[in-house]
C-alpha cells in the first residue's frame, strides 16, 4: 500500500518496504529509524545523523503509523542484538510513565518498546519477579534496573498467564538441553544462558564438568579451570544458531574469560571487570553474538545500532581488554591476559 504525503513542500508516495521506508527517492532504513514523532498530520522520523518530516498524511496517517511499527521494530530488535528479532508470541499496548509502549513477548525475553528513544530489553533467564499493582506491573530483574509497565488494562491477566506459559517453556527446554550433555543434569537449577559456580550446582558439579569436557573447547577448559579454580562458571544457552552453545566464564583477579563451545568460537574474549553476574547479563542481552563486542566502528554495520543504542553494549566494548584467538600460543597469551 503506497501513502500520499508532503515531503520539503512536494507531494511524494510513501511505500513501507521491506527494508526501509521510501518517500519519493528517499530512502530511511529502518535500523537507523531511531525516533517516531507524530504531531498532527506529521510524522518526523529521527536518526542518528539525519531527519525526515512527512507533512499533511491526512486520514491514512494511523494505517500508515501501524504499517510501518510492523516493519521497523523486528529489524530494530535485530540490529540492537535483541531476542525478538522474528515475529513476537503476543504483543501489548502499555505505557512506561508517560509514553506509550508496545510489549513483546518472546521465547526468551521481553521487550518494552517505545516511538521515541531506546527500548528495554529484559532477558528471561535475568527474569526474577513480577510483581502487580492493579494494571501495574514490574519486571525485576538481576543486573539491571526495575521496568515498570503500565495501563495494561484487561489484557493485564492475558499478559501474566502468556508470561508463565513461556517462562515454564524455556525452563523445559534448558532442563532438556543440559540432559542431552548428562542425563543426571535435568535436576540442575540453572537458567538458559546463565552460568552457575559449583556451589550453585552442588553434587552436580562434576557431571557438569564432565560434560564440558566432553564438547568441544575441551583443552581450553581445561585450562580455564586452573587458572580460575573455584571461581569457573558453566552454563549453556539454548537455541543458539539451531543448536546448543555451552560456556564458561573463568573469573580471575580483575578479568574474566569467555569460552564457548560453538563452531563459530574462533576466540576466548577476556574483559577488565570482575563483575560476573553483569557480563553475564551482557552476553544475554546481546544474544551472544560476538560481533558487536569487538569489530571496529568502521566495520560494525548494521551492529552500530546497538553500540550507539545500548549503554551495556558500549560497556561491553570498553572493558574488551583481549581477544585470544585459538591458534598455537593460545594458552600461553590466555595465562598472560589474566594474569
């Protein structure tokens, strides 16, 4: 469906494509789109170095609005690293304080998403109470600040009900994932993608080990573990690129070292903190991709979006202090980075 508007004083068609919106010859992408800001019949779209304003859109100016949130939140979510980058299970109109807000539900988070300004992303496994005052509700969550959504209205209980089905879904399928490394696993009390410590997992540890061990990245692991001792941290993340990614966070002194066992691990990534629960978090929030954490600006693409958008990421970034291919003298510069 094309839209009849005004664009610099000249009536132009506005088409909603696949990738970006188009008004006459120009083109805005929608990863780039980071600001909707409607004012009667205008619409200004916002991003980081340019503006665009349609003016007059007249009565097709709500078809146009809904058409065009359809389009752009997926690849937004995508390009910002975030869960959701597919269609949501269900989705809800809220307000956050004064701006109203659509809210995703996924199969491993939630986003809250305005029109203007930086969405919120809350991963399940971070997920630790719900808690309701009438149409009020708010996300708490380990690592990061509360998220309180509002003005839920009568889908206030459909949210809550959909909300547990999904959690006791991404329970089962994590308790089935670490069952597939030991069948012994399936009592371990651990989330998707959050690794526990062996007092975390009790009698359960060395199962847990033994079944790292058994993957792949198993000589790193190994070392891993004398140089971390009893601070390693094993966990695995579920549906990670069609399969499982089991991996490990070896805390020393003031770095960690992050290992995981999947085919496209070309590197151990080390950062300055000693704050494991909050990168931990970080690798959540980005769905584990890689990219974003450590390719310069000017290779970044479409990853951009999430460095300029998201505090955690630009963090992420920052305290990147080595990367350790895995070539030959991987152990001796990993033993070095921690030291």
């Amino acid at each position: 469906m094309t839209y009849s508007a005004r664009l610099d004083g000249s009536a132009v068609e506005v088409e909603i494509g696949p990738e970006a919106l188009r008004a006459g010859s120009v083109e805005f992408s929608y990863p780039d789109m980071d600001d909707l800001i409607v004012d009667g019949w205008t619409l200004t779209m916002r991003g980081p170095d340019r503006e665009l304003k349609l003016e007059q859109l007249g009565r097709t100016r709500d078809d146009l609005l809904r058409e065009l949130r359809a389009a752009r939140l997926p690849a937004r979510r995508a390009a910002m690293l975030q869960s959701g980058a597919a269609k949501p299970i269900d989705s809800f109109d809220a307000w956050r304080g004064d701006v109203p807000v659509l809210v995703g539900l996924h199969s491993d988070g939630i986003t809250v998403e305005p029109d203007l300004g930086t969405p919120d992303y809350i991963p399940l496994s971070c997920l630790i109470a719900v808690d309701r005052s009438g149409y009020d509700i708010t996300l708490r969550a380990r690592a990061m600040e509360p998220v309180t959504v509002s003005k839920f209205g009568p889908r206030t209980d459909e949210f809550l009900q959909d909300l547990e089905e999904v959690r006791r879904e991404l329970a089962k399928d994590t308790r089935d994932a670490y069952g597939a490394l030991d069948a012994s696993l399936v009592s371990l009390s651990a989330s998707d993608g959050w690794a526990v410590t062996r007092a975390d997992a009790g009698p359960l540890w060395e199962s847990l080990r033994g079944a790292f061990a058994g993957q792949a990245r198993a000589e790193q692991l190994a070392v891993l573990e004398q140089v971390s001792g009893e601070d390693l941290r094993l966990g695995i993340k579920t549906a990670f690129q069609g399969g499982t990614m089991p991996f490990a966070l070896a805390l020393s002194g003031k770095r960690i070292a992050v290992e995981s066992a999947d085919e496209e691990a070309r590197a151990t990534f080390v950062f300055e903190t000693d704050d494991a629960d909050y990168l931990n978090f970080v690798l959540l929030l980005t769905g584990f991709r890689r990219e974003a954490l450590f390719l310069p600006e000017e290779k970044l693409g479409r990853w951009s979006v999430a460095v300029r958008m998201l505090p955690a990421v630009r963090w992420a970034r920052s305290a990147l202090a080595e990367r350790v291919v895995h070539d030959s003298s991987w152990e001796t510069k990993l033993r070095s980075a921690l030291a």
